[in-house]
C-alpha cells in the first residue's frame, strides 16, 4: 500500500489520507463534505483517480458508493492521524451525519440506504457524546427507530448508554429515556419499559421543551397499555 501511495500525487494523497475518517462504506457527498472547502470541487476528479489505482473501490448500483478495503482503510487512518488532521476531520464527519438527520424525514430510511450509514452514524455518535451531547442526542434520536428496523438493536442501545454517561440537560436525559423504553419494550420488557416513559413523560411535559418527543413518550403509552 505504500508504494501506491507514494505514486500519489499531492491533491489525491491529501483526499486518500481524509477517507481515512470513515469507519466503513461512504457516498460521495460525504466524501465531499469531509474534504473540506479547499477540496470539495476537486473531488470530483480526484476520487475516480483513487478509483483507477485500486486504493477506493466502488460498490452498489445505481447510486455509487465506496469502500476501502480494511488494510487500506487502517493505512489511510494511520495517515490522517500523522498529518495532525484527525480530530477536525473526525468532527466534521460526525456533523455531516449530525446534519444529514437533521429531523426524523431526513436522510435514507431502511430499504433506502439507512442500514450502510448505522457504522457512520454510530462512529459520529460516538465524537459527539465528548463534543456535544445535545447533538448526540438529537442525531440518536432521529435514527433510534430506524435502527431498530434495520436490526441494529444493540449498537442503539449502546449508543444510548454511552450517551447517557455525559452530563446532560433534564430534557435530554428524558428524550434518551424515551428511546430506551422503546427499545425495552420491543425486548419484552414491558412493566420496565412503562416505568421509564413516565417518568420521561412527566420531565417532558414540565419542561415544555420538547413537545414532539413528549408526545411520543405519551403515545408509546397509551400503545403499550
């Protein structure tokens, strides 16, 4: 992998070294977003040229997305660490994701393309939880159901526990609580589950912060009762 690298010339060696950001497949608004305004408007030449030298594969039909091989990808992030770039390039990655699903209708839903981005979002989660636990929040929130549908039971539940450790605003903590009842009653934890959402509810309702998901806590159990 080296040798090829090496043959990089400077713009494709400073695109290849910042894929190095993604925890597994990527399309390529994400790759134009991580690259960062000096090199969005030439990705479109430089990430083909990655494509030519074997170091990005394309996979997928119709709307392309791509892969580094895990060697390939562990040598790309060993770079990016090198070039001090790591943790912006990380950052922007977790609010590309952040922003992506922005609300619950944004970005693809399951059968649309939601179960590749579950490693994505789970690694921006991740970041966000130190950087901003409000925005981890949000963007677990928006997801939380849609993982559920793809299957993706444990790495939401994670998630949600990770967040949770942070110190948070009442309103938040209450909004994850919706999420983990939901999560305990889909395993059969019913009496555990309606424990949670009332207490969620009630924080919720005082608040007057977060009417949406206040709702959802209130509807979740009238479904369960």
């Amino acid at each position: 992998i080296d040798w090829s690298y090496q043959l990089l010339d400077d713009g494709e060696r400073d695109l290849f070294d910042r894929l190095g950001v993604f925890p597994a497949d990527f399309d390529y608004p994400a790759v134009q977003s991580i690259a960062g305004r000096d090199m969005a408007a030439a990705v479109v030449a430089l990430l083909p040229r990655l494509v030519d030298k074997s170091l990005v594969s394309v996979i997928g039909g119709g709307a392309h997305r791509y892969r580094l091989l895990e060697t390939v990808r562990d040598f790309a992030a060993e770079q990016l660490a090198t070039s001090g770039e790591a943790p912006a390039l990380r950052s922007r990655h977790a609010r590309y994701f952040r922003e992506l699903f922005r609300n619950g209708q944004a970005g693809p839903g399951p059968g649309e393309g939601f179960e590749d981005e579950v490693a994505n979002i789970h690694a921006a989660i991740e970041l966000l939880a130190d950087e901003d636990p409000d925005a981890a929040c949000g963007l677990l929130i928006e997801t939380y159901v849609r993982m559920m549908d793809v299957g993706a039971f444990r790495s939401g539940e994670a998630l949600n526990a990770l967040i949770r450790q942070r110190d948070l605003a009442p309103g938040t903590r209450a909004a994850l609580d919706v999420n983990r009842a939901f999560h305990q009653y889909l395993t059969g934890r019913r009496e555990e589950a309606l424990t949670v959402l009332f207490g969620a509810a009630d924080v919720l309702l005082s608040l007057r912060e977060d009417q949406l998901m206040a709702g959802r806590a209130t509807s979740l159990i009238a479904g369960i009762l």
